[in-house]
C-alpha cells in the first residue's frame, strides 16, 4: 500500500507542476511549492482509500480432533 501511494503521490506532483503554470498562469517557484502538498496529500489520501478496501482478518483454520 505505501508503495503504491508513494507512486499517485509522485505522479499527482508531477501532473500539478506542469498543469498549474499551463492552465491556472501560477509561477513556476508556486508550483514547485504545491508539489509536495500535492504529494503528500495524494499518498496519503491512496493509502488510506487500500485500508478501507483491504479485505477483514483471515478465519481461523479449525483443528479436527480425530488424528
């Protein structure tokens, strides 16, 4: 799960410094700001999305009494 939250909290921060200077006219040094906000929040906000999804705890195996 981290991993794959490290790699959308990357990708977001990537997407965000070549989007905003393009579309929303912010500096360049602004953008290279948001890019940790960005990518924090994005890995964060993946991992905690896979905790909700992840299945519950493994039933136990039942031990037979007859050997």
């Amino acid at each position: 799960m981290a991993w794959l939250g490290i790699i959308v909290g990357t990708i977001l921060g990537l997407i965000c410094v070549f989007v905003a200077p393009a579309v929303y006219g912010l500096p360049v040094w602004a953008a290279i700001m948001l890019y940790p906000l960005v990518g924090t929040f994005g890995a964060v906000l993946t991992i905690l999305i896979l905790l909700q999804l992840r299945p519950g705890p493994a039933q136990p195996v039942p031990v037979s009494r007859h050997r």
